[in-house]
C-alpha cells in the first residue's frame, strides 16, 4: 500500500517537471531591434528554455576558465622560482669547482715536496754513511737529478684545466645547499701540511749543506798517507850535520813509487822547489796545505784540482837528498804542524 502511495506521488512530482519545462520551452523572450531613423525593425524570439541553459554553460565555461588562468598563474611562478634555483646552482657549483681545482693543486705540491723531501734524507743518508766523493755514484747521480727536477716542478708556476664535479642535491630548499666550510677546512688542513713541509724543508736544505760543508771539509783534511813506506826522520829539530829544524817528515819508499794527495784541493806549485828538488804543494782550504819533496817525477800541474788519493808524483831523490824518499810537510795556516798529528806512518 505504501509502495503504491510512494510511486503515485513519485508520478506527480515527474508530471509536474515536465510541465513546467513545457512551460519554459513556450515561454519566449522577444528582442526587437529598431533603428533611430526611418528603417526595418528586426524582432527575435528566444525561449526561456534555451536562455536559461545558454547561461548556465556561460556560467561553467567562466568558472573553468578563471581556475584555468589561476593554475597559469601558479605555474609561471613555480617556472620563476625554478629557473632563479637553477641559477644559484649554477653559482654554487662554479664555487665549488674552483676550491676543489685548488685544493688539487694545492694537493700536487704537497705530493711533490714530500718526493723532494724522501729524496733529499736519501742523500743526506748516503752522504752520512759514506765520506767519499758522490760524483762517481750513478744512484746518487740520477738522485741529484731528481732533485734538480722537482725543484724546479715546485718553483714553476703551472696552469691547470680546472676540475669537474657532479654535485646531488637531497634537498627541497636550494638555498640550505652550502659545503664551502667543509671546502675551507681541508683547504686550511693542506695548507698548514704544505707550510709544515715547508719548514721540514728548509731544515733539511740546512743539514744538506752542514753534511756538504762536513762531507767537503772531511775530504780536505790531509789525513791519507801519501805513501807507504818506513818513517826514517822525524819532525822537529835534528843534527844533520848541524842543528837545524826539520819541518816536515821522512817516508822512505822505492825510487818511482806513487805518491798520492793526503786530501782534496788545488795545486799551487808543480816545480822545482829549492833544497825539495821535485816538489808539490796542494791547498785543502781551512788553513792547510801539504808539501811533497823529492820526487823523481811530478804528475800534476798548477791549478789542478785533486781529489784524496790521487796520485800526484813518484818517489825520488830530487834536491837536497841522500837516497830515494818523500819529505812530506804540512801547514796550518802558514805555520808547519807534525805530520804524524794527521798521518800514521810504520816506524
């Protein structure tokens, strides 16, 4: 009964829709269009029904488009603040690339400094535990030159090709993007290491060139035995007939015999020599100078530079002499010492 009830008032209520759009289909708006002068009169009749729809699609079509125009609007702005991202990136990363070229620079010298400095104790070592000359080394020769090398590498000034970094962003806000104190704190790290090694340097250049001085100074000291023989006079004052000073030594030897330099230095006389006949002298530097007499034949000139243990000259009995001989003799500044001070010689 109810169902009937329901379904008789749901007949109504559609009898009465459809009535009334009958109704606003016939109901008609008239427009008429009359001229101000003499002229034809134009009427139209327009429904009530389309009217209405007409207006109700306007309606949709404005709202759609001025949500449409807002949508435009927000994304020119997203666009805006994109673009003005991509540029402070673009700053950033241009940043970065330099400091990271720096450090990398900054980086070679420290790597080479350190090859110098390896290099630099491996020569001082050498020259500690060997007082010979290095001249004739090829391993010390090619280390010299290595040296050489990246001294001049840490001098030069070299340009470089710049450096290349990706950098990932995990981040909504570009502006947070900031790592140039973390840059800056391993830029200050390797400059206090370069400056560190800078002055580990300077101390090593010093000790080279005291080790040189030492090395140099070690060379000259006329301590070799020019020649090996039997001591037959003494230092000093002797009878020979008379009393007379003897200012240097006696090494009895075969006649011809090699005579070698007690220590490096330059000759300064290479000739006859008075009561010496045949005689050498040889400046070490540091006040002293040796004196070679006798010789049978002399094997240098002057102004050659020697070397300790080069042979100089052979035994002989030149001058003032009573058989075959070296009188060597040696001066601190001016003043003749006792050679056996320098030299050990079989009694």
């Amino acid at each position: 009964m109810k169902k009937q009830i329901y379904q008789g008032r749901s007949m109504k209520t559609k009898k009465k829709r459809f009535e009334k759009a009958k109704h606003d289909y016939k109901l008609k708006y008239t427009i008429i269009i009359a001229p101000n002068t003499y002229g034809k009169t134009h009427k139209f009749s327009l429904s009530f029904f389309w009217v209405k729809n007409a207006l109700f699609f306007i309606g949709i079509f404005t709202i759609a488009f001025v949500m449409l125009f807002i949508s435009y609007i927000g994304l020119l702005s997203n666009y805006n603040q994109s673009k003005q991202d991509l540029l402070t990136l673009q700053s950033i990363n241009k940043d970065q690339q330099v400091q990271l070229y720096d450090m990398s620079e900054l980086a070679k010298e420290v790597d080479l400094k350190l090859q110098y400095l390896d290099l630099l104790q491996t020569k001082i070592t050498n020259m500690l535990g060997d007082n010979t000359s290095s001249t004739d080394d090829p391993y010390m020769n090619e280390v010299n030159a290595k040296l050489d090398e990246l001294s001049s590498s840490m001098t030069a000034t070299g340009s470089g090709n710049g450096a290349y970094m990706n950098y990932y962003i995990a981040s909504s806000d570009i502006n947070s993007f900031n790592i140039s104190s973390n840059l800056d704190t391993i830029k200050s790290s390797l400059s206090e290491i370069a400056g560190s090694i800078d002055t580990q340097q300077s101390t090593y250049e010093a000790l080279e060139t005291d080790v040189e001085a030492h090395t140099d100074y070690v060379q000259c000291y006329p301590d070799f035995l020019p020649v090996h023989g039997i001591l037959t006079d003494y230092f000093g004052y002797r009878t020979s007939p008379i009393v007379e000073f003897h200012n240097g030594i006696d090494i009895g030897a075969a006649r011809g015999t090699p005579i070698q330099a007690a220590g490096r230095g330059t000759v300064t006389l290479a000739a006859w020599y008075g009561t010496f006949g045949n005689c050498v002298i040889i400046d070490h530097g540091y006040g002293y100078k040796t004196l070679y007499g006798h010789m049978s034949k002399i094997l240098v000139s002057e102004g050659d530079k020697v070397e300790k243990g080069d042979v100089i000259g052979l035994i002989g009995s030149t001058g003032f002499s009573t058989g075959n001989h070296l009188h060597l003799g040696v001066m601190l500044n001016g003043t003749y010492v006792n050679p056996l001070d320098y030299v050990t010689v079989t009694p």
